[in-house]
C-alpha cells in the first residue's frame, strides 16, 4: 500500500485556518510558568530515584551481595545527586535575559577576532597564532542588539580538557551556539565537541572563518578586489565533517555563513575612513552573520529560550532514566550470570559427588578383599585364642582402613569442589550479557564491573570451601556444609565398625579330637574360620554399602546447601529487577512524557496554536526528527492541513484516537516529503519503503522516534523501484 505524503497548505494562511477551525484562544507564553513546572517534575523524579535506592539498599542489605549492592545502586545514587544538582541550578535561572549567544570552535579559528568585532573590542583579546590564548570565558554585548555573547576557550587544543570544560560550562544557558570554523579542512578532534552539542539539543549557526592574513595592505586590496579568490577553499567539502559529526548525535545546524573576522573587526579602526570601513566591512560578509542572528533572535528567540529552559533539565532527567536502565540491565544481566554458575556449578557438583560415592565403595572393596585374603590365608595351626586375636587385629587395622577411604574421599572431593568452584567463576567471568554491552560509554563501565562480579557467587563457594578442614574431629568448618558432613559420614561408619566387631564370636577347637590326621585337623579349621568370618565380612559389606549412601547423601546435602545459600541471592536480585521495572513504567516514563509534554505545550503557545496547546495529550520530542504531538479531533486535523514553520522543531501531529501502529505511519507520513509504501503492518511492528534517500541519522531518529512515541517498532527502508510505487 503507498501512502501519499500530507498535501498542506501555505503554513502562512491564517485566514483559511480561522475561517476552519475559528481563531485562537489567547494564550501568553511564560518561561516562569514552564521553569516552576520543570522544577515540580524534576523533584518527582528525584524523590522517585531516591525512593527506588531505599528500596534497593533495603532488599539487598546481605553482606554477602555487597559487590551486587554497590554495582545497581551506584548509578542510581549518582543518578539522584544530579538531577537534585540540576534541580537547583534551574531554580536559580534567570529565564527573563536577553537572548544568549556562546561562540565555540577549536583553538585558532578566530572566535575571539569575532567576538571582538561583534561586542565593539579593540582586539586586546585577539590571540597571535598561537594555541590557547583565551583561557576563560567573557561575557559581552553584541554592539546595538539586547543579545549577549560569551567568548569560550577552544575545544581543540593539545592538552586544553580544562578549556573544554570551561567552554561547555556555558553552554546549558545558550540560546544559540555560534560555532565558528575555518576554510580549512575541519580537525577531527573538534568531532567530539560537535557530538556533545547535538547531544545537548542546541541550535547551532556557523561561522566559517576565513583565516588569510589580511593586515598587510596588499592582501588586504586583493580582498576587496577579488573577494572569492581569498575566500577560496572547497566550503561545502570543509562542512562534510561537521554534518557526520552532528547526525551522529541526530544533530544538525541551522545554517553556515562565510566571513573574513580579522577584516571585520579591522573595518571598526578609528584609523580608517567611513568608506575604506564600509568596504572592509562589506568584503568580511561579517553582514550576513548579523543578519542570521538577528533573525534567529527575532524569530525564534522566546521558542529558544522555552526549548533551553526545557532541554536544560530534561538532559539531566534522562540521564536520571538512563541510569534507572543502566541498573536495571546489570540486575538482569546479574542474575543471568548468578543463575547460570549456580545450575552449572550445582551440575558438575552433582556429578562429582555420585563419583566419589564410587570411588569410596571401590576402596572399600579392596579393603574387604584384603580381609577374604586374610582368611584363607590365616594359620589355623595356632590356637584358636590367637586366631581371635589376630581377627580382632584385623578388624581395627579394617577400622582405620575404611576410616582413612573416607577421609581421602572428602577430602578429595572438597578440593575438587573448591577447583570446580574457581573454575566456574573464571567461565563466567566471561559471560556474554548480550544487548548490555551495547550502551555505550557508562554501559561498558558497568560491563566491566559486572565482569568482576559475574562469577563472584562461585568464587564464594571456592573461598568457603578453601577455609574448611577434613577430618573427623574437624568437621564443624563450614557449619552444616561439606566438612561437617565428612566428619558425620566417619562417625557413622566408624560406629558401624566397631558394633560389626562386637558381632566376632571367639572360634573354638573343642571339635577337633574327633579328626585322626593333621590335615584333617587343618582343613576342618579352615572350614570353620571361613564359616564363621566371612558371613560377618558379608554383614560389614552390606552395612559399608548403606554407610556409602548416608555419606553420599550428607555431601549431596551439603552441595544443596551451599547451593540453597546463593539461591537466596536470586531472589535478591529478582525483587531489585522487580523493584527497578516498576520504578521505569510507572513512575520515570511518566514523569519523561509529561517534561516533553510541558515543553511542546509551552512551544505550541509561542508558536500561536493555544487550542492545540491547550488540548494536547502527550509529546514525545527526538533530537533530528522532531516533536510528536498526540491531540484530539478537530485540533490533530488543524495540524495537518496548517502545519507550523519549522523555526526550532518539526512538529508532528498524531490523532489520540489511532491505533498505535497508525500513529506510527502518520508520523513517517508528516516526515516524508516523498511516497511512503507499507509493506508490513501489524499490531507491534510497521514496515515502510521510501522513493527518497535520507540525511545521515535521519532513519535512526525517525525509527526511535515512532518506537517511543507509540510504542510500534518502525522498519524503513530506502530508494524503492519506481516501479513498486
């Protein structure tokens, strides 16, 4: 199905909307207004970040998940402290000065030459070629104009991040950044400011400054002679870098303007005639500059002020948002990590318990071997008085035998848990925690943390393990865990042992006078110590068998336990996960839509529409892609037929009473200037094709657009067949 793109009418047309849908209500913006209710929303997230922390802190209180504990509410406490930061910044905002200009640009690029001229200087600022003459910011007048203005150091010089701070430290109260670059190839290092300033959602206006020297009087004749020739350069080329810096923020700037700083500030020398001046002047294009600014002042000035009263606060409550996430993705991403150690640690576990269980009744059955031997092979030539006591010797020496098979058996088994233990830890120290690793810079710092931590239960196991002694007497080293139900394991057997011996009846020759030979006499001996020992050898085989299970059933409910204990850390952290997902969709996600709902509104008023203001329902502002506003009939229709003149954002009319998956249409319909072909449409998912190529980041803030506005995953794709439409 192809879509048409919206047909409006001149957005100038007054006349027509009125006599349609009747005059506006009056209606007068108010940055005081919009500033108290910003504070409101910002002290609501506050309380609701610090809320959510108590929480936190609450269910994950064990010593034992402190590593978990400080890795979820690190982000959320420092979360809080800036918005409460923020919060207090706004309030001591003066939203009534004049309209706020910070020039910005990397090291060299003329903006204090521009600064100079613009505010009436005599060039004292003015640096001589080399880096990092402005080392702070100053404040000034633009000469004749209500506008301030504020020189910054550059934001490209070798070693200068003091400057970078100290430039973009002015930016959270400017109206409009004028970034002043050269006709020169843009330095790749000033990508990085570009990007932060998108970020930061300002309107930026460009000064390409030509830096040829002109204070020799011969280039200055070849200036005024032949302008373009000294303007040169490939300008179009110089601003490439600048747009792929910008769009990747979703960024974009207003205009660029090329200028001669060092000629417009010369034309202001007392030095020169009002003609000479005026040449000067007109050969720098320094009026071109004026002109732009004054129009943005003129124009969009209150829109200006009212989007960066708004974005001021709203940066920092999306940061609050992103941090809320951020935990959110590491108690997930945690639990991930300690659900699958504790099965995989439970399994080899598991496993390696059933084997010593096997290796104990084997070394059980060499010892009873040995005793069968010790039968056959007893000399029946003695007295039957030291037979018994021979026997009786045995069975002490088997005593101590299946004794020290068990305490080897833990043993063994104890160290190999201990090395099982390690060894998951280091496995899962190396989990992929998949969409996680994609956050970006603060994600990766909390990957890495989350790194340290993945295998920290295991590590636990390890460590409770390694502190244990074996041994009977020893057995209390871990409380009711593996070392105690060693020391159980030999109790019982060592009991068994000497009840069985107790069993032992002494063997008596009294029979032996009714045989006439000697070996008569030896085989009849023989018969009656085979029949009267190995029965009891029988019994101890049987009772050993038994005993092996008990053992093996003590260390498998060791391993249970110790496995219980960090089961206990689950349940932590599927009540931190519960805790941080009630805190996104009930409580941050409101507060974000009604920060943009606050804003948009205030827009709409300064843009005249008080009826669509007045009546708006939600909004949802993307950096590169516009302002999407959710209103009711007949004002979504007013909307579309009147659009408003992109001066500061495109709005983007949706209809309250669409489906989701509509609205997302509707919006890829008022951003397209082209044919818009659906080929997927669904409950949860739109698909589209457009006839045109988009700017860079266009289609990601289109896509992320719809996809937090109405909640549908928007699919575009690009350069359709003619054909196809």
């Amino acid at each position: 199905m192809t879509i048409l793109p919206n047909q409006p009418r001149i957005p100038g047309d007054e006349r027509a909307r009125q006599q349609l849908f009747g005059e506006d209500p009056p209606c007068e913006p108010s940055p005081a207004t919009l500033k108290a209710r910003l504070i409101e929303l910002a002290r609501a997230l506050e309380q609701t970040l610090s809320r959510s922390t108590d929480a936190l802190r609450s269910q994950l209180a064990s010593p034992e998940v402190l590593a978990m504990h400080d890795a979820i509410l690190a982000p959320l406490t420092e979360a809080t402290h800036r918005v409460a930061e923020a919060r207090h910044q706004l309030l001591a905002r003066d939203v009534d000065c004049p309209f706020r200009i910070v020039l910005m640009g990397r090291t060299m690029a003329g903006k204090s030459t521009l600064f100079e001229f613009l505010t009436g200087g005599d060039g004292a600022s003015v640096g001589r070629g080399g880096q990092r003459t402005t080392r702070e910011s100053h404040i000034g007048t633009v000469l004749g104009q209500d506008i301030e203005i504020v020189d910054t150091p550059g934001v490209g010089a070798m070693d200068g991040d003091a400057d970078y701070e100290e430039a973009f430290s002015q930016v959270a109260d400017a109206d409009l950044i004028l970034w002043v670059a050269t006709n020169e190839a843009t330095q790749e290092r000033t990508g990085r400011a570009l990007e932060q300033l998108a970020d930061y959602g300002k309107p930026i206006l460009v000064a390409l400054n030509c830096l040829r020297d002109v204070t020799d009087e011969l280039d200055l004749l070849e200036l005024l002679e032949d302008p373009e020739f000294v303007f040169g350069g490939d300008t179009l080329g110089n601003l490439k870098p600048m747009d792929r810096h910008l769009a990747r923020a979703g960024g974009r700037y207003i205009s660029a303007v090329l200028i001669h700083a060092q000629a417009a500030l010369m034309s202001q020398s007392n030095k020169l005639t009002s003609d000479d001046a005026s040449d000067i002047r007109r050969a720098s294009r320094v009026g071109q500059l004026l002109t732009e600014i004054g129009v943005q002042r003129d124009r969009t000035a209150d829109a200006r002020r009212a989007a960066s009263i708004g974005d001021f606060i709203r940066g920092e409550l999306l940061e609050g948002a992103g941090a809320t996430n951020a935990a959110a993705k590491i108690a997930r991403a945690m639990l991930d990590t300690t659900r699958g150690s504790l099965n995989d640690f439970k399994r080899r576990a598991d496993r390696r318990v059933d084997d010593a269980r096997h290796e104990l009744m084997a070394a059980f059955s060499v010892a009873l071997s040995r005793r069968e031997r010790w039968i056959e092979g007893v000399d029946v030539g003695l007295s039957d008085k030291k037979i018994n006591a021979a026997w009786a010797s045995e069975m002490a020496v088997l005593k101590d035998e299946i004794s020290a098979d068990v305490d080897h058996a833990g043993q063994r088994l104890e160290r190999d848990l201990k090395q099982i233990a390690f060894d998951v830890a280091d496995d899962w120290a190396h989990f992929d925690v998949g969409e996680f690793q994609e956050l970006g810079g603060r994600g990766a710092i909390w990957g890495n943390r989350l790194v340290k931590v993945g295998g920290r239960f295991a590590a636990a196991v390890g460590t409770t393990i390694l502190g244990a002694k074996i041994g009977a007497l020893a057995g209390t080293a871990l409380g009711p865990g593996l070392g105690n139900a060693i020391g159980l394991g030999l109790g019982a057997i060592v009991g068994l042992l000497t009840g069985l011996l107790g069993l032992s009846r002494g063997i008596d020759w009294v029979s032996d006078k009714v045989f006439r030979n000697a070996a008569e006499v030896r085989e009849r001996r023989r018969v009656k110590v085979r029949d009267q020992l190995s029965p009891l050898l029988v019994q101890v085989s049987e009772r050993l068998t038994q005993s092996a299970e008990v053992v093996r059933a003590a260390w498998q409910q060791a391993v249970d336990q110790e496995a219980a204990r960090h089961s206990v850390w689950i349940d932590m952290l599927e009540q931190a996960e519960r805790t941080i997902d009630h805190t996104i969709a009930l409580e941050l996600e409101p507060i974000l839509s009604q920060v943009d709902t606050e804003i948009a509104r205030e827009l709409l008023r300064i843009m005249g529409r008080g009826r669509a203001a007045s009546t708006l329902t939600r909004a949802t502002r993307w950096r590169g892609a516009g302002m999407a506003v959710e209103l009711p009939e007949p004002e979504f229709s007013e909307l579309v037929l009147f659009p408003i003149a992109e001066d500061i954002e495109r709005v983007l009319p949706t209809t309250a009473s669409a489906t989701s998956s509509a609205s997302a249409i509707q919006l890829v319909r008022n951003l397209s200037d082209g044919a818009v072909t659906v080929n997927e449409w669904t409950d949860s998912q739109v698909s589209v094709a457009l006839a045109h190529p988009l700017a860079l980041g266009a289609k990601e803030a289109w896509q992320s657009l719809a996809s937090a506005h109405t909640g549908i995953r928007l699919n575009i794709s690009e350069h359709i067949e003619r054909d196809a439409l």
